[in-house]
C-alpha cells in the first residue's frame, strides 16, 4: 500500500513540474534563463576555396598499422575494427582515370582498443588492379573511363575489339557490406571481394549472377535485424531492362550455406522506359517497406552496348531528362507487391537514401538530393583539381525539403546551395527506425499501412 501511495505521489509531482515549466515559459525574462535557447544553423559561404586536389590524387598504401596521433581520448571500453572503402589510385602508367568513381579501390582500417587507434590501409588486389598494374596502363574500363585498345595489337586487331562489350570491372571502390557474417567490399557491377579483415586481403571473388538472374547490383545493401539482406540490380534481355529487389535469407546452420546462397528476386518493377532505365545507386528501406526512386537520369542502353566502337565512358551514356517526374515505388517486403498507387515528383537527381521509417501511416524517407544531373560531370576529376574561384563553381551539394499528398510530392529549397558531398552515414543496427539528424532531405509517402 506505501508502495502504491508513493508510486502515485511521484507521478502527481512530476506532472506538477511539468505543468510548473509550460507556465513559466509566458513569463517576460524568465523564458530566457530556464529555457535554453538553440543556436542557429548556420552555413559559410566562403569564396575563394583551396585546393582539395590531394583529396583526389593517388596515396601509398599502409599495409603494416600505424599508430594514429589523437586529439582528445577514446574511451578505454571502446574496441573494435572501423572500415572504409574508396578510390586511391587514379593513374597507371601515362594513362590517367577521368572521374573520382573510377580510382582503384583502396581499404582503410581503424583497430581501436584500450584507448590506442591503429590505422593500415591496402589496395583491392582486383583483377582490374592487377591488370592494369602489369601492362602500366588502363585496361579494363571503369565509370568515366574508356579503356583504350591494347597499342600491342595490329590494326585489325584493335578495329575488332571496337565490337567487343566491355568488360565488367570488379574494382569495388564503393562499400563494405556484411552478408551472413562475411566481409566484402562491393561496387555496382555484379562483382563483390570477399576480404580477411585482418589482412585487407581478398579471399574470395564473388559474383551475384551466379545465384540471381541480376546483371549487376548496388553496393547498399540493407538489412533486416534477423540478417536478412535486401538489394536492388537491373536485368537485360530482349525485353530492354527490368529493376530487381533481392532478398538473401540469413545465415543457417549448415557449413555448405555460402554468402548469396538461397539468393532470390523479391519483385520486378518495369522501368518507365525498358530501352533507357534509370540510373540508381542506392535505395531505401523500412521495417515493411522497399522503397526505390526512379530519378530521370537515364542510361542509354544502346550507347552502353557499343561504348567500344564509338569510344564513349559509362558516363557519357547518362542522360539527364528534366521533363521527366521523379517516380517512386513502394514494395511490401512480406508479399513483394508493389503497391497500386504510384508517387511522383519534379525531377531531381540522388546518389543516397539515408533512411526510410514508418510513422503514423506514412513512409518517411530521408535523402541527399540535387536539382539536376550535373553532379555525374562536377566530380570529374578535372574539376576537382581546381582552386580558388574556378572551385567556388563546383557546387557538390544541393538538400532539398520534400512535402508529401497521396499521390505527388512537391519540393522546395530547404538550405539552399552549400559545400559538400552526397555522403551521409547511418548505423545498420538503425535502419527502418526514425533517428534526430540527416540534414539533407525528407519525403511523407502514405502506406496505408493497415
């Protein structure tokens, strides 16, 4: 009884304070000393910017960990492996790369424990690294970059190797990902590397053709608090092309149960235009719900077929289309229908879905978003080399602010133009779930969800 007497006095004392605090707020001065007030957002405007050039040149590898110089403590409870993949090397030989995605994969790592952070980074030992290092020349073609034909062959020779398709590079400079307790480095072709954490070394090759009928695949997986793994690839055929959401079960008992075994496609979701799908690089996902957008940057799909014989990059097959909606597809993760009602917005351009939760009956998605394609040509490696002005007119971020209806979505300039990337970074272990910050772009997708 003395327990239940307390229990209901702390309650009523806590509402009283609570009470107390909304009163005080309407009274003249006292708002300011007991309601601390949030700072501004502000955003610099610098002109004149340095050069950044370092950032996207060519860096040695550190295969043997380095201490790293610290400011400030880590904590001593804290241990563990901090992983990053990007691109490192952007020349061989006197051939040089043209776009920062084409540089060759480079892996850092960070041992953290008792206090100490170690780093060590390794180059990706792909088969286009090895390539191009043995002939001191680009040989395999990457984003931005044509390979040209081999110099050694005769001039029927490299006239032939016009018609030949190009060859899927398997330089995964984009991402780790975990699938069913394994570590790969990822890009979007259908090539992953299997890697020893300890070592940086590739263990495997893996290709997602060989258990799904996908010709390639992001390198954002997302996943499901069992393990389950979500993904999205295109398909080619006769047809023109489809989009394809994976699902890789999660890990069983069995010691035969490889990484993408029991792989399979979820849903197929007919492009606008079967003969020039959308550009992707990523997708969202919520606890019920794959989300993917299709942006109207299109891939020319005759242009990737003969790139050899007209002498044109990936890149160059893309093909910004403003007249175009943004569209956006809802498929239920259980049942893999899409649902019938279809969204859409003005067009606009994104690499990365930071994050998609359900609330109150609708999708929130959460994105890095530009008004336009340009961005493809802005980190051309060209532009990235300026200084001063001429960098003031590289403009790499673009947020934006999405209002959701039933059926269309409106935009409207939330933070307007600042410096930066397209690079947010979100725990896995809070994927489907709301969280307080992203700082680029948010949509309301109704799911009736009932």
């Amino acid at each position: 009884m003395l327990f239940l007497l307390a229990s209901f006095t702390g309650f009523l004392l806590q509402k009283a304070i609570l009470a107390l605090a909304s009163l005080l707020q309407y009274i003249p001065g006292i708002k300011s000393l007991v309601f601390k007030q949030k700072a501004p957002v502000t955003y610099s405007h610098k002109k004149g910017l340095e050069c950044i050039s370092l950032l996207f040149s060519t860096v040695q590898e550190t295969p043997q960990a380095i201490p790293v110089k610290l400011q400030g403590q880590i904590p001593k409870w804290l241990k563990g492996k901090l992983l990053r993949n990007g691109p490192g090397k952007f020349e061989f030989g006197p051939d040089k790369y043209n776009h920062w995605f084409d540089g060759m994969a480079l892996m850092h790592k960070f041992e953290i424990e008792d206090g100490v952070v170690k780093y060590s980074s390794k180059f990706l030992r792909s088969d286009c690294y090895l390539t191009n290092s043995k002939n001191n020349r680009i040989m395999i073609s990457e984003f931005g970059t044509l390979a040209i034909p081999d110099p050694c062959k005769n001039i029927f020779e490299r006239f032939m190797s016009k018609f030949d398709l190009p060859k899927e590079t398997d330089n995964c400079v984009v991402n780790f990902a975990v699938i069913k307790g394994d570590y790969f480095v990822s890009t979007e072709t259908s090539q992953m590397h299997k890697v020893d954490l300890d070592t940086l070394e590739s263990k495997k090759k893996v290709d997602w053709k060989e258990y799904v009928a996908v010709n390639g695949a992001t390198a954002h997986p997302h996943y499901d608090p069992d393990g389950t793994v979500y993904n999205m690839g295109n398909s080619y055929g006769t047809h023109g092309s489809n989009y394809n959401i994976i699902r890789v079960p999660p890990q069983t008992s069995q010691p035969s149960d490889s990484s993408l075994q029991g792989a399979e496609v979820l849903c197929t979701i007919q492009p606008e235009n079967r003969m020039k799908p959308a550009y992707y690089h990523s997708f969202g996902m919520s606890e019920n719900y794959v989300i993917f957008i299709e942006q109207p940057v299109q891939i020319k799909l005759w242009e990737v077929i003969t790139a050899s014989f007209s002498g044109k990059s990936f890149l160059d097959a893309l093909s910004w289309e403003p007249q175009l909606n943004t569209r956006f597809y809802v498929v239920n993760k259980h049942t893999g229908q899409t649902l019938p009602v279809q969204y859409h917005s003005k067009a606009f351009c994104y690499f990365h879905q930071i994050n998609a939760f359900e609330d109150q009956g609708c999708i929130v998605l959460d994105l890095c978003c530009f008004d336009d394609g340009k961005v493809f040509d802005i980190v051309r490696l060209q532009n990235l080399h300026k200084a001063g002005e001429a960098l003031d007119q590289v403009p790499l971020l673009c947020p934006l602010h999405i209002v959701g209806t039933e059926r269309e979505l409106h935009l409207a300039d939330q933070l307007g133009i600042s410096q930066g990337c397209s690079r947010p970074r979100q725990g896995w272990d809070s994927e489907g779930k709301e969280h307080r910050e992203t700082g680029r772009c948010r949509s309301s997708l109704p799911s009736w969800l009932s």
